[in-house]
C-alpha cells in the first residue's frame, strides 16, 4: 500500500478526521539516518503528525516545525512538513538501544525522556508562533494530544503508530488524528474517546490490510462522514541546497566566519535532515565573509 493521506468530516460538521498511511515515508527516514528502531519509531511517529499538520497549512510557503526536546539518549527530535505534507526530520542519537518496555514494545517514551515540546508555525509574511507544552510520556501520540488540548484548545485524538521488522525497516506505519469542531457535544467528544481507547493500534489495522479509508471508517462509525476526494501523497523530502547551508554558514556571523578561515581555511557542514555534505574553500569563504554582519 502507498503511502496517502485522506480527510474527512461529518455531515453535521462535529468531527474532523485524517487518516495518513506513512510506510515508505518511514522507510526514507530510516534509509537516510541508517536509524535503530527506537529512533525510527519515535521519529516516525512524529514525521506522520506533522504530514497530518501539513493538511492544514493554507500557504505553499507555511510550514510547521515539531521538536520534542526531551533529556531521553534521543536527545532532540525533530519534524518539519510543508502544506504538501513533505516531511523531513531527525532524532540526534539515531543509534539508541533499550531493552522492551513492560508492554513488550519499544520504549520510545524513556527514549525521548522529560522537558518539552514546542510546536513551530511559520505561517507566510507573519513572524513564527511557537506554543510549547512539557512532555507527558514521550510516547508522541499522548504528547501531540496533550499540545492540542492546552495550546490550541482543540480537543484532539491521535493515533500514531511505527513497526518495525529485524531488518530494521518500517514493515508498517501510519496514524490518525480526529479533532472535534467548536459546537460540538459532550456526547460526540465521549463517543470519540471510546472508539479510540478501543480501536487496535493503526499497526495493526495496517497489517490487516485495512486502507486509510477503511480505518477512516472505523474509526468515525455511527458518523454519517463525507471523504474529500483529493487525497495526498505524503513524502520524506529535504530542502537544503549549496544555497541554503551558504546563507546558514553566513548568518553565524564575521567574528565566526574570521576563525574558521584563519584556522581551517575550509568549511564543511552536514545537513542534519539528509546528511549531505556541503564545502566552502577559503575563497568562497572570504567571499562570504563580505556579506556576513
Ligand atoms: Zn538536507
């Protein structure tokens, strides 16, 4: 199954839901930082939520940036997705090992640890807003809610789910999110709760063979729901270029900039997202030097 992106609402305009299926989004991931499966299911975990938050983007140019900065071996996590849901992202320590948790699963909640979770929105002409909450289990899904709840105000559902195989590949992965609309009753939020806490993790509905409108489906029975019709191709994705990472190494500053050409003569940055190695030579950096403040 490709990877795809569905939404849908109800006809009576209570509920709102998106269904992303993100195996071969995962797969880049995981290709690109040669990642163990704890990094691949916490970073996976949060790519999806954020394909799902590109939805919701209005500009091409708008994106939205996760970061869950947590004290775990992880160290930081983070996801970046544009109103294309292209994703892109990184855990610092991709090669964290920890024994199953008691559930027998892997232990991204110890893996990511405490502290904090900021939610950066870069919405076209307007300076960025951040909202931040404190991390509640590091599981991701419970986390994303919980920012939600308290620094959006949108009672919000979410499921995200990663396995991965021995291979260390992503056999599956995927999740949803189901947010409720102002007006809507105690009732629906009740009937929601519900069929989350009780629908099997997506993992599973996914080795099922259930496709994302299928689990749309299930997941709002006894909703009368309409699907949009376009449904999107979510990607893993980088930005950078020799352009990019050159206004980067610029913006570090003249006083910087001084030190490395006296020292080294030559500058080499990876790009934390793809791993891609950039190089400025001492004339390209003198010439930078010019521009820089
Ligand atoms: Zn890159």
């Amino acid at each position: 199954m490709s990877d795809i992106i569905i939404r849908g609402q109800s006809i009576d305009g209570t509920i709102r839901v998106f269904v992303a299926i993100t195996t071969d989004l995962v797969n880049d991931a995981q290709k690109t930082h040669n990642s163990f499966p704890i990094a691949t299911a916490a970073l996976g975990r949060t790519l999806t939520i954020a394909a799902i938050m590109g939805q919701n983007l209005k500009n091409e140019k708008d994106s939205v940036t996760i970061q869950f900065r947590g004290d775990g071996p992880l160290g930081n996590i983070v996801a970046v997705t544009d109103s294309k849901s292209e994703v892109r992202g990184y855990a610092v320590n991709p090669f964290v090992e920890l024994p199953l948790n008691k559930k027998g699963k892997l232990d991204v909640g110890k893996a990511v640890g405490k502290g904090e979770l900021a939610v950066i929105y870069d919405l076209d002409l307007k300076e960025p807003y951040c909202g931040r909450v404190p991390i509640v289990t590091g599981e991701i899904a419970e986390d994303m809610t919980y920012y939600f709840a308290k620094s959006d105000q949108i009672p919000t559902a979410i499921g995200l789910g990663v396995l991965v195989g021995t291979d260390n590949k992503a056999i599956s992965a995927g999740g949803y999110m189901i947010q409720l609309m102002p007006g809507a009753s105690e009732e629906v939020a009740g009937t929601i709760e519900d069929k989350v806490r009780n629908a099997p993790p997506i993992t599973e509905m996914l080795e099922k063979g259930m496709s994302a409108e299928d689990i749309l489906f299930f997941l709002t029975d006894g909703f009368d729901m309409m699907i949009q019709n376009q449904t999107v191709e979510p990607k893993y994705k980088c930005k950078c270029s020799q352009k990019r990472m050159r206004d980067a190494v610029i913006s570090i500053g003249k006083e910087e900039l001084k030190r490395i050409i006296d020292e080294d003569g030559k500058c080499e940055v990876e790009c934390q997202f793809c791993d891609n190695r950039y190089t400025f030579d001492k004339d390209e950096l003198l010439k930078m030097y010019e521009l820089a403040k």
